[in-house]
C-alpha cells in the first residue's frame, strides 16, 4: 500500500512538472521506476498506458485554458504514433539486459539536455508565418520513437524544438505537445500490447501513477502561467541525469573510486546549472521590469493623434507656444541622457 502511495505522489509530482514545461512525465515516471528495479520494457509500457489517461485530462484542461493549436495537434500527433509504435515494438523485441542501458543512455541524454537548455536564457527566434507538415512529420515522428524507446522523450524532443521556431505562443507549445501525446501514448501502449502481451503492464503501478497525474493535470494547466520553467527545468534534469547515471555505471561494471568521481562532477555540473538557471530568470524578469517602467512613463498620445480631424490646441489658442521641428521632446532627452 505505501508503494502506490509513493506511486501516487511520484505521478502526482510528474504531471505538475509536465504541465509546467510541456516535459518530462515519462521521464520522470520512467526514471523512478527504473530506480525502483522494474524492467525497461514494462516501465515504459506502464508509463505509457497511465498517460492515456493524464494527457487525455491534460489535454482538456490545456483546452479549457485556451492553450491549444489544433492545427499543429493533427499535424503533429499522427507521425508521433507510427514514431512511439515502432519505438514500443523495437524495445519489447530486446532483452532486458540490453534495454536497461539503452534506455537510460537515452533517459540520461535526456536529461543532460534539459540541464543545458534551461541553464541559458529561454529565448525564441520570432520567425514568421505558419507551422508546415514537412517541419512536424518529421519532429512527430522522431520524438514519438525517442518517446517510446526511452519511456519518455515526447516533450523533451517536440517541445523546445517548436518552442525555438518561434511562431507559437510558448503556452499554446505546451498544451499543444501535451494534447497531441494522448494519441502518442496510445499507440505506445498498442505497440507494448502487442510486443509484450497484457502481462507487460504492470496494472497496480498504471493505477497508481493515473491517480496521481489526473489530480496534478487541471493544477498543471493553471500552473504553467505561473511556474519558473526555467528553474523547475534545471531541477529536474538533474534528478534525471543523477539517476540514469547509476544505471549507466553498473552496466559498465565501473567500480572503485569511478562511480564516486562522477556523481561529483555531475553535481557540480546540475548546482552551476541551476545557479546559471536563477541568474537567467532574474536578468528576464529585470529586463520586463524596466520594459514595463518605459512603457508606463511613455506620454500619452495626443488627442490631434487619436483623432486627426480635431483642432489641435495651438490652432485653438493663438497664444500657446508651438513645438519646432528640431527640438527633442522631453522623453527622447531623457532617454539620450
């Protein structure tokens, strides 16, 4: 019973981070389960059969919320299956001793990526026109294999890729990818079917992770107007990679004073990516602060502006100075100075 508790909590704790970034459910849920000694293939179909249920209510409450393009969901949610049916039949088809290490060579990628994007300022190109099929056939595709080969990945690949090209509101980014993975995940779970029979999903741990994430997803959603995802991403990549990292070490049978060097280093790396991580979150908030302060001490416009037919004030008042050409207005003096 205390097992699917913490069960519970970590799908709980999972789909708050998800909602907040537009990543990191699987990866997070997988991780844990991997650390708790479940086989590869059965944590990532676990994973996967509980986020039918959490995207699906994700997915509502990103719509509710206004947080969803539907015409990048369709274009973007059919490739991600073929992509995380394939990656489903490919990791049910290895034994488990060969999967463990790939899938946390791919988890620890993973996370090691999210340490680095969210170590430097979250900044977007601001492209123009509209979000093309040949740019997210192939992202859907890709991320739904990463997706299912790894036990996660569906975010962490869709998501800042859509997030650089610009052309999305980064809310509209993440309850996008969180809508389209309903049908990423199911196609996952008809792959593990297939590959592993009902017997791969272990039910206690779907119901207990489902529980958990379909209480966080309606927060998750209110959440990410609100949350630093530039300090949660940090966080938790660290967590990812410190995890996936003891894995990865005991499938290269390294002992001795090897496995203690490393986590120091890796520590090291996640406490400067986190420093880097607050200093790139208060220099933004700085710069909207001051954006703001300009804007709210910027004169209002005139009312000959607002309305060209009525009579300007001079006009009214023959004795009222006029303004020459050449002479700066108070504002652009005080910005010069």
């Amino acid at each position: 019973m205390r097992k699917l508790l913490v069960l519970a909590l970590v799908g709980l704790l999972a789909q708050l981070v998800d909602g907040a970034l537009g990543m990191a459910y699987g990866l997070t849920s997988s991780t844990l389960l991997l650390f708790a000694g479940v086989a590869p293939a059965a944590a990532s179909a676990s994973v996967h059969l509980a986020e039918i249920g959490t995207t699906l209510a994700a997915g509502v409450s990103h719509w509710r919320f206004g947080n969803v393009d539907w015409k990048v969901v369709g274009r973007i949610a059919l490739p991600g299956a073929i992509g995380a049916f394939a990656g489903a039949t490919f990791l049910s088809s290895i034994s488990t001793e060969s999967a463990a290490p790939w899938m946390a060579a791919i988890l620890f990628t993973l996370g090691a990526y999210l340490l680095i994007r969210f170590s430097r300022p979250l900044r977007a190109n601001r492209a123009a026109g509209r979000l093309r099929s040949r740019f997210l056939a192939p992202l859907g595709l890709v991320a739904g294999f990463v997706d299912a080969t790894g036990g996660g990945g569906w975010g962490p690949v869709a998501t800042p890729a859509l997030l650089v090209s610009g052309r999305m509101e980064p809310r509209k980014v993440i309850g996008s990818v969180d809508t389209s993975e309903f049908v990423v995940a199911g196609a996952a779970s008809v792959g593990f079917l297939i590959g592993l029979g009902s017997e791969g999903f272990l039910l206690p741990t779907v119901a207990a992770l489902l529980i958990g994430g379909l209480i966080a997803a309606p927060i998750a959603a209110w959440l990410v107007r609100i949350v630093p995802a530039q300090v949660l991403g940090a966080v938790i990549g660290g967590v990812i990679v410190l995890t996936n990292a003891r894995t990865l070490l005991r499938a290269g049978e390294l002992g001795g004073p090897v496995p203690a060097l490393v986590y120091a280093v890796l520590g090291a790396g996640w406490l400067v990516a986190i420093s880097l991580a607050v200093r790139a979150l208060r220099r933004a908030r700085r710069a909207r602060a001051t954006a703001a302060a300009a804007l709210a001490a910027a004169p209002a416009p005139s009312v000959a502006a607002a309305d060209p037919s009525a009579p300007s004030v001079a006009a009214a008042d023959p004795s009222t100075p006029s303004v020459e050409a050449g002479e700066p207005r108070p504002l652009a003096a005080a910005v010069e100075g």
